[in-house]
C-alpha cells in the first residue's frame, strides 16, 4: 500500500478537549468548523454546554477591601433579638452619602457573613436617616453595582436588591422614585428575566406533575411576588412615566397604580431636591 493512501485511510488523532460532553468518546474527535473535521476519519466534537442561568460569584470591588481596612464607620452590635450596625457617630445626616452609599451598595453581590449583613444594612439605614441628601449623583454611582448583584443569578442576592430598590423608592417622600425613572431600562429587563425563568420553572414543575416540597415550591412562586411588589412600588412612586417605562422593559406588567391623576406642580415638587443639587 502506497503512503497517501495510509494517510488518508488512518484515522487522526486530536486532542478533544470536550471529552465529559463527547457522546463518541474516541481519540478521533475534530473540533468542530476546523480543517479535520472535513477529513474522512474523524468525528465532530458537539459543542460545550453553557447554563446561562447558573449562579455566579462576583467579589464586590471595594467594599471588602474597606471592611477589613476598618475603613467604615460602623461595626456589628449583637442583641439578644438579633444584630444589627453601630455606627461610629451619632447623625448619619453627616456622612458623606455620595462617597459611602456606592461602597456599601458594591456589597449586594457578596455572599459570606459578614460583608452581606453590613452592606444590606447599612444601605437600609443610610435610606432611612438620611433619605434626602441622595442626589442624582449618588443614584448613577449605585445603578452599576445593582445591575451586578442582578447578574449573579442568586436568589438570596436578588431578594436584596429588590428590598434595596423598594426603600429606594420610597425614600426623600418619593423623590427618588422620580429620579429613578430613567435607569429602569438598564434595571428591570434583567429582572424581566429572572421573573419569567421563575415562573417557567414553577408551572414547568406542575405539568410534570413532579413531587416537590413546599420549600422548593415556594422558592421561585415567593420571588415572584416580591418582584410584583417592586414593581408596583416603582410604579407608585415613580410619577406619571413610571408605567411607560415598567412596560417597555417588562411587557407581560399590567398598570396597578393611578399615576396620572399627579398634577404638574407636584411632580416638580418632588423634584426640586434633585435641580438643587
């Protein structure tokens, strides 16, 4: 036999690098859309599996570094209720909100204790005593951390941040909610995503007739509702182009809230914080 036709007749061997998902498990798998996978005896390798909704762990950029510096002003009390922050000085109006709320809310994405319970908290108490120094400056610094904690695709993490948005919402008498209108298209389709991957999984699950537990069940149908009540609370507080917003990147939302009775004069009332600054 001649050599060309040894060659051509001996099967190749490469290197799969896909071997967990390689159905044919031979030494002879190409890569696929390369020069040998059009050779005679070779078999195409499929493609890597990707789960786009698996959980994903993102480190907070500068908060943890902070935390262990000692460079927040606050620490963990423990009570015989439960925990909660000591802060260093006694009016949290004194803080320098624009340089402590991004750094608190760069945390969201963080999952060990304590980083966690001190970024959630401290967020939660920043909204409640000092509300009205959240400016338009604070609000675009803070919208890129959300968008990260969102990307984690956890549960947990998830659930925060929407407790974060409703307090957000409602904070300054509802002037931040104005103020988030123009930020929805950048918040809410990832949370568009995350609502109907939840339901899928839920009404997937009862036509399967499956038996799952209670907490299994209501895992996906809790989160569900706290994203509705996010949503409506948006929607409340958000002024007259809160439901146009909602719907351009949620279109399954229906309107909850009677938004267009807010006269001119009120909607710049709530405002005028926001042009002072």
């Amino acid at each position: 036999m001649s050599y060309w036709l040894k060659t051509v007749l001996k099967p190749h061997v490469f290197n799969c690098k896909n071997k967990s998902h390689c159905k044919s498990h031979c030494q002879c798998c190409a890569p696929a859309f390369s020069i040998q996978s059009h050779q005679r005896c070779s078999t195409v390798c499929p493609p890597l599996f990707v789960d786009n909704f698996r959980k994903r762990s993102f480190r907070s950029e500068h908060f943890r570094l902070f935390y262990e510096r000692g460079d927040l002003p606050c620490t963990i009390h423990h009570r015989g209720k439960g925990q909660s922050l000591k802060w260093f000085i006694d009016n949290l109006e004194t803080l320098n909100i624009d340089y402590y709320l991004p750094i608190f809310t760069d945390g969201l994405c963080e999952i060990k204790y304590p980083y966690s319970f001190i970024a959630l908290q401290g967020i939660l108490d920043l909204i409640e005593h000092a509300s009205h120094k959240i400016g338009i400056e604070s609000l675009s610094k803070i919208i890129l951390p959300l968008k990260r904690a969102l990307y984690t695709n956890d549960q947990i993490i998830i659930s925060r941040v929407l407790i974060v948005l409703q307090k957000l919402a409602c904070g300054n008498d509802g002037a931040i909610g104005v103020a988030l209108v123009p930020y929805f298209n950048q918040i809410l389709p990832m949370i568009n995503i995350i609502k109907e991957r939840n339901q899928g999984k839920l009404y997937q699950k009862q036509r399967q007739c499956k038996i799952v537990d209670d907490y299994e069940k209501d895992i996906p149908n809790e989160l569900v509702r706290l994203i509705d009540k996010t949503l409506i609370i948006l929607e409340q507080y958000g002024g007259q182009d809160a439901f146009i917003n909602i719907k351009f990147s949620i279109p399954t939302y229906e309107q909850q809230a009677d938004v267009k009775t807010l006269s001119t004069p009120q909607i710049n009332a709530m405002l005028q914080p926001f042009m002072e600054s």
